[in-house]
C-alpha cells in the first residue's frame, strides 16, 4: 500500500454515475475517501469523505487512488472529528 508524505493525502475516489461526474467537472471538485494522510497534515484524518478541487490530483497505478496536496482540499463532508 501507499504512504503519504509531507501535505500530501491519498485519497480513493468515490465512483459516480457519469452525470455526477460530468456535474463535479463542471463544478472542478472531485470527491474521495482519505485512507493515507502525511505528516503534515492536520485538517483531515484518515476515513474522512472530502471534496478536493480536481485537475490537482495524481493518479496512482490503483484504480481510483490520487494523491492530492491538503491546499488542494476544499471540504470535509463525512468529519470523524465530531464525536456526539
């Protein structure tokens, strides 16, 4: 598996139909899971959805792994920082 270094995140893109992908294009945000944050990463954690702005990614050999720097980060959707 792969190790995030520095602010980088690796992230699994989540699949969509293709109109959603078509909209998110449109909009230049993808949408993923974290499974690998780096080092100096403090705003997501691990497991958490975020939406990033696309066209910054990296593709890995995976299907559907991207590496993604955290200023690329636009949002956290699913925060597992909040514990109710």
């Amino acid at each position: 598996m792969y190790k995030a270094i520095m602010d980088r995140i690796i992230v699994r893109l989540q699949e969509c139909p293709q109109n959603l992908l078509q909209t998110s294009t449109e909009f230049s945000q993808n949408k993923g899971t974290v499974i690998d944050i780096g080092p100096s990463v403090c705003g997501v954690q691990k497991g958490d959805v975020i939406i990033f702005h696309a066209f910054d990614e990296l593709p890995l050999p995976i299907k559907n792994l991207v590496v993604v720097r955290e200023k690329s980060v636009l949002g956290i959707i699913n925060d597992n920082h909040h514990t109710n």
